[in-house]
C-alpha cells in the first residue's frame, strides 16, 4: 500500500513538473511576440524608392542555390569596420510581385529586445558582439535580388541604410 502511495506521489509530481516546463518553453506565461514593429519595417523596406548597392560600413554578400525547385538564398553581413550596436536586419525578395502583411521574411533584432551587434573581427567582443550575420530564406518562388533594411547604432547616432542586392549563383 506504501508503494502504491509512492507512486502515486511521483507520478503526480512528474506531471506537474513536466506540465510547468512545458507551458513555460512554449509561451503560455511568456508575453507573446509583437509584429507590430516588424510590419512597420516591412512595409518602410517596400515602399522604398532609392536603395544603395552596399552599406556603409560593412559588406553584404547574397548567395543563391536552386534545390528541389525551392530557391535558398543565403544573406551573409560582416566585415564591419565600425562597431554597429543594436543592430535591426530584415531581407525581402525584391522578386515577389505581392508581398502580404502575413509574409513572414528573415530578420534579427525586429522581434525581441535582445541587443545584436556586429563589430571588427580585430575588436574585443563581448557576448552580445559578431563579427557577422547570416540570414536564410527558402522560397518555391524564383528569387533574383533582395531587398535589405539595415539600421544600428554608431557613436550615438541611429542610421538606417537600405540596400538592394542582386543573389550571386
């Protein structure tokens, strides 16, 4: 009959340990994600007129490779000779004809408040600090060229670049 109890007592505990953890990773008690910011940039990266080829103060390179008929296009940002703090990084196909408010697209920085930074590869990292950033993005639709909004901080001043890309095969 103890062992009954027993069992009992660690059964319960199980589910209700296993019950906590299981409502915590997947966001029950977490507050939920905000899009709003993120569509804001969406829409700003879309409406643009003019886009630059590279940015300022790091390099941008935009892989392409054509598997199973899906396009994988790799964005890769680094090389920076300046320390950019805080950075925000969105990548579009420039390829889409329509782009809705429910697509969702590659991007670091839009969709929490954790701080990114991309520094020199000479510069003393700390653990929010890379040296580079690498954005991925699948699509069953032909991609040529992204677009790229891009903004951080630099010696106290906030910059935002936008940058159209051609994909390199």
């Amino acid at each position: 009959m103890k062992k009954n109890v027993w069992i009992s007592i660690v059964m319960l505990l199980v589910v209700v340990i296993s019950g906590y953890f299981i409502f915590t990773k997947i966001g029950v008690n977490n507050q939920q994600v905000d899009y709003t910011f993120y569509n804001e940039t969406k829409t700003k990266l879309i409406s643009q007129n003019t886009y630059s080829d590279d940015f300022l103060y790091c390099d941008v390179e935009v892989l392409l490779k054509v598997v199973d008929s899906k396009y994988e296009v790799s964005v890769i940002i680094g090389n920076a000779t300046e320390k950019m703090e805080d950075i925000d990084i969105l990548v579009i196909s420039a390829s889409l004809s329509a782009i809705s408010s429910d697509d969702i697209f590659p991007s670091i920085g839009l969709l929490n408040d954790n701080s990114y930074n991309l520094v020199p590869s000479s510069y003393e990292k700390d653990i929010n600090d890379k040296t580079s950033y690498i954005l991925n993005y699948v699509s069953e639709d032909s991609i040529s060229e992204v677009m790229i909004y891009f903004s951080y901080n630099m010696n106290d001043t906030r910059y935002i670049e936008y940058v159209k890309k051609a994909a390199k095969i």
